[in-house]
C-alpha cells in the first residue's frame, strides 16, 4: 500500500496554495498550474494532503474538467468565499 501524508492543521504551505488558488479567482486554477505559480513541476504528497485538508475545512472546492489531451479529466481548484 502506498503511503498517503494526512495533515490535521492547514500548515503554511497550505496557506500559500490556498493564496494561490484565491488568486485564481472564480475560474478556478488546475494542477499543473498551481504546480508553476508553486515554483514546481508537479505536486508532491504533502501538497495533495494540504488540499485534502482545505477542501475538508471548506475553503477550496475541487472538480475535474475536460484537459487540452484527449480523454484526460485535469482536477480544478477554487475558492470557496466567505460571506
């Protein structure tokens, strides 16, 4: 069984992702982008982890949508606003 990273607190580095997809705004932002603006390639376990855990505290939503390949879902990422 592969490991998965949990988190129970939303650390800084889930601060900055979600800074990055509020700055997205209502059109969302993909993996691959949110990757770049992160200064990455790609996102490891432990930011997979940080978005599990905005997701479970209701900041961010996360979808799939048709990507630019062939038969590929991508997931989404966007802000949930307060008030």
């Amino acid at each position: 069984m592969a490991y998965r990273p949990e988190v129970n607190h939303i650390g800084s580095a889930g601060e900055k992702l979600l800074a990055l997809i509020r700055e997205a705004g209502v059109a969302g932002i993909s993996r691959p982008q949110l990757a770049h603006a992160s200064g990455k390639k790609r996102l490891n376990l432990w930011d997979d982890a940080q978005l599990t855990r905005l997701g479970a505290d209701g900041l961010i939503t996360v979808s799939q949508r048709p990507s630019s390949r062939p038969h590929i879902l991508e997931y989404v990422y966007k802000a949930i606003s307060k008030g």
